[in-house]
C-alpha cells in the first residue's frame, strides 16, 4: 500500500488546469502543423496560421489560448494499491481546480446550478471521474473544456441493424448539425456501446487520447481514418469559412452493449482539445 496526501492532487491539478488552458500539448501541435500544411483553401490556410500563431503567443506571454478556459474535467486513474491520506479526495480535486483558476486568472466559467446560474467565481466544482487500476501510482487527466463545441455533442441511441452505416451517419450528422458553431478544426470524440451514459463518457475520454494515436482495435482504427476523411470533405473548414480541414483528429473509444441496443455519442471538441496528464 503506498500513501499519498492528497495535498499532492491540489498541487498538481492547480499546476496543470494553468499549463493546460495556456498550451497545448504536443500531439495536438503536430496535428495541426499538418493541417497547416494539407489545407487546401487560401483562407483556410490563412486561418489555421492565424491559430498556430495565437497558440505560440499564449504559450510565451501566458495569456489563455481562448477566452472560454472551460469546466474542469478530471480523470484520476488510481491505482488500487494507493491510501489517500490528510483529507478528502474530491474536495482536494476542486482545491486545486480552485487554486488553478483563481490564481491563474482564468475566466470562471461555473454556475452552481443549471437554472439559477450564479457563477461560483472559481470556476468549481470539477466534473470527476474515478477509475480504479492496478498498482499504486495515480494517473490525473485535467481536461478543461469549452462549451462551444460541447453545446454541438450529440447522443444517437441506435438500433444494433443501423450497424456501422448507423454509426458512420450519425457522426457526420453531428459534426454537420455543428458547423462553424464547434470553433473547428474540431476534434471529434466517439463513444460507441455501453449505455447511454457509458457511451458519452467513452466519448468524453477519447478526446484525451493524442490525437495521432489510433485505435488499437484494427476496425476502429480505419473507421477513425475513413470518418476524418469524410468530415474533412464536408467542407466546413478552419473558422467555419471552408476549407479541407474540419477536423483534426477523430478518436473512437468502444465498449460491449446490450442485444438490443447501439448507443453512440459523438463528443465535439474545438481546436481548443486541452488535456494535461501527470502521473504521480
Ligand atoms: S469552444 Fe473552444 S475555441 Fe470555441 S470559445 Fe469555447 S474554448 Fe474557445
């Protein structure tokens, strides 16, 4: 059994909501290096130019990549090996979430509840999601997101004959109903099977994965080609304003279902796809 003071989660998740609105990580650096070099249009060129340059300045002078610096979403991986001492584990979660946004001056995004909507000034509480692993070390994922792009997600309860067609259609119809209102290029996140609630937090959690990294189930990782293939020839491009590069990376995350059921989410990130990882 190996302690941690949970102290160590504040410290790091307030460290890490700062890095993760301010830069982005390197996998999505070389996407988009990419895109800039494919797009097709003179605009859209011009647009995604205009992005990388914004990331650079947000990295150097430390101002947020966008106005919208997201709810925290937190993913703790905790090795089932570990005691979690000095307090309690989701308290210090937003302590940290807390910390990262007031100190870090980043917009407070949070209204405490859905139909009052006061603003609770430090951007808590936290979405957070628990998985429990072998060994004794604990993988923390600080995803904050923006609502644009979350605004255009989708859940597609299908029936098991609609079959991969099914699932093909769904996520264009997501990514067209979303146009230029996801801030693409987008990334897209894809959950299919589990239940209805299991299918979006595949999505959810497949926007963390690198955006280069495929699959490794063989018939997923060629639908992750075939739909940003498809996508990118919708021709909704950089900004909304056209162009082959609606998204940047599509990544499919799947999990067994019921006999009589096919749910699919599709998740839709903006460029914005910020997501930070330590292990500790
Ligand atoms: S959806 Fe993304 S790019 Fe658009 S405003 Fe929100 S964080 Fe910014």
């Amino acid at each position: 059994m190996r302690e941690i003071e949970v102290q160590k989660l504040t410290d790091n998740i307030r460290d890490m909501c700062i890095e993760a609105v301010h830069e982005l990580s390197p996998d999505m650096l070389d996407v988009f290096q990419s895109a800039c070099e494919s797009e097709k249009s003179p605009l859209g060129k011009k647009i995604l130019e205009q992005l990388q340059e914004n990331l650079k300045i947000a990295k150097e002078d430390r101002i947020p990549i966008c106005q919208d610096t997201g709810m925290a979403v937190v993913f703790l991986e905790v090795g089932q090996d570990v005691h979690f001492t000095g307090g309690n584990v989701e308290n210090a979660v937003n302590e940290g979430v807390r910390r990262g946004y007031v100190e870090g001056y980043l917009r407070k995004s949070v209204v405490g509840d859905p139909i009052i909507r006061e603003n609770t000034k430090d951007n808590t509480p936290a979405v957070v999601y628990y998985e429990i692993v072998p060994g004794d070390q604990v993988k923390i994922t600080v995803a904050p997101k923006g609502f644009g792009s979350e605004n255009m997600s989708r859940i597609f309860m299908l029936k098991p004959a609609d079959g991969i067609d099914g699932v093909r259609q769904a996520i264009l119809t997501a990514v067209k109903d979303a146009g230029p209102n996801a801030c693409p290029p987008m990334v897209v996140g894809v959950g299919i099977g589990g239940t209805f609630e299991k299918c979006a937090l595949l999505a959810k959690k497949a926007l963390t994965r690198n955006a280069g990294e495929r699959s490794s189930i063989p018939y997923v990782a060629d639908l992750e080609r075939e739909m940003l293939e498809k996508i990118n020839k919708l021709g909704i491009g950089p900004g909304g304003l056209g162009g082959s590069t609606t998204a940047l990376a599509v990544n499919i995350n799947t999990y067994a279902t019921h006999i009589a059921g096919l749910p699919v989410a599709v998740n839709i990130c903006c460029h914005v796809n910020r997501h930070a990882v330590r292990v500790i």
